[in-house]
C-alpha cells in the first residue's frame, strides 16, 4: 500500500544524506515479510521481476508507449550522463560517503536504465538519469518489532526543469492507480513462491 511521505522518512536512510536535494515521490509498504536475515531475499525477489515482460498487458502497453515516446523525442540517451539537475555530478555515486562507496549493490533490477549505488544490511539503492528527471529507487527493510520485518520502496526524483516536472504530473495518475499495483501484485507473487511463511 502507499505511505506518507513522512512515514518512510521517519527512518534515518542513508539515501537522505547522499540526495538531499532529491524529492521523495512515491513510497510504497510492500507485500514481503520475514525476519532480519531476509533483506536479500527481498533483493532477490525484486531482481528477478521483469515489468516490462511480466506485467499485465496494461502495463506493459505504458512501458511500450513510454518507450516509444522517449524514443522519439530523445529522452533515454544510452549511457546518459547529464549531470544531476542545479549539480556538477553526473551520478550519485559521486557523493558517496567512503563506507557506501565500498559497498557491493548488485545491479539486480532487469528495468532499463538503473544503475546500482549502494547497499547495506536494510538498504539498497539504485540510480535512474534521463532527459526529464534524475531518480534514485531505494529498497529498505523496516523492522516491525516481534522479529517481523517488512519491506518498503521510495522513489525519489529531481525534474529536470520544466519538462520533468510536467513528465512527472501526467505519469503521477498512471504509476498510482496502474504501474505500482501490479508492481506490488508481482512483488507479492514472487514473495510467497520463495519465502516460506514464518
């Protein structure tokens, strides 16, 4: 289900240090629970998703129109290395603390375009830069109490300019009611197909 934006930055992240100046747009409590040693099984289970391929066909005609559109107008740059909106950095990882920079975050989204930043034992994030925004996808591993566990999802953001912040305006409808519900059936899905119940 979706959270307010306060309930997930309740938590000291470590992605508040390193993107201050990033907004966050979404947060999401996901359909995964477990106990303290299962953060990398939810890693597991997320990077095994495909959207684009696995999605309901709903979705995967936004991800073609998507696609299709960024195409056209020259949004998905391979290799884009625009710097971060009103910075000089072209990634994040520019600004990582020496302990993140050290860290191992496999690349495990199959999505186009993430790169991966950093992990830690309840955090993992990745980095998205094109033509509208720069974006950070964060994956985090709440401790409910009782040994049970939850994960959670932020997406933060930082238009580029006038065009990202419209960009984000007309997708905002699409992601809420369409692309992040069927994310969380999948994440559901799989969660249950590899977890066994505690």
């Amino acid at each position: 289900m979706r959270l307010a934006n306060a309930e997930h930055e309740s938590h000291r992240w470590r992605i508040a240090e390193i993107a201050p100046d990033f907004r966050l747009e979404d947060a999401w409590a996901l359909p995964a629970e477990g106990g303290a040693g299962d953060f990398q099984r939810l890693l597991e289970v997320v990077g095994s998703l495909d959207m684009a391929a696995e999605a309901p066909a709903v979705v995967r005609l936004l991800f073609a129109i998507r696609l299709g559109v960024g195409r056209l107008l020259g949004w998905d740059g391979a290799g884009d290395h625009r710097a971060v909106p009103d910075g000089t950095e072209t990634t994040l990882r520019e600004r990582l603390p020496a302990d993140l920079r050290e860290s191992r975050a496999t690349p495990l989204l199959r999505a186009r375009g993430f790169a991966p930043l950093y992990q830690t034992g309840d955090e993992w994030a990745a980095e998205l830069s094109n033509r509208t925004v720069h974006g950070a996808l964060q994956l985090v591993w709440i401790d409910r109490g009782g040994g049970r566990y939850q994960g959670q999802m932020g997406v933060y953001v930082k238009p580029r300019g006038r065009l990202g912040e419209l960009y984000m305006a007309a997708i905002a409808p699409f992601r809420h009611r369409i692309v992040y519900p069927a994310l969380m059936g999948q994440i559901e899905r799989a969660w249950q197909q590899r977890v066994p119940p505690h």
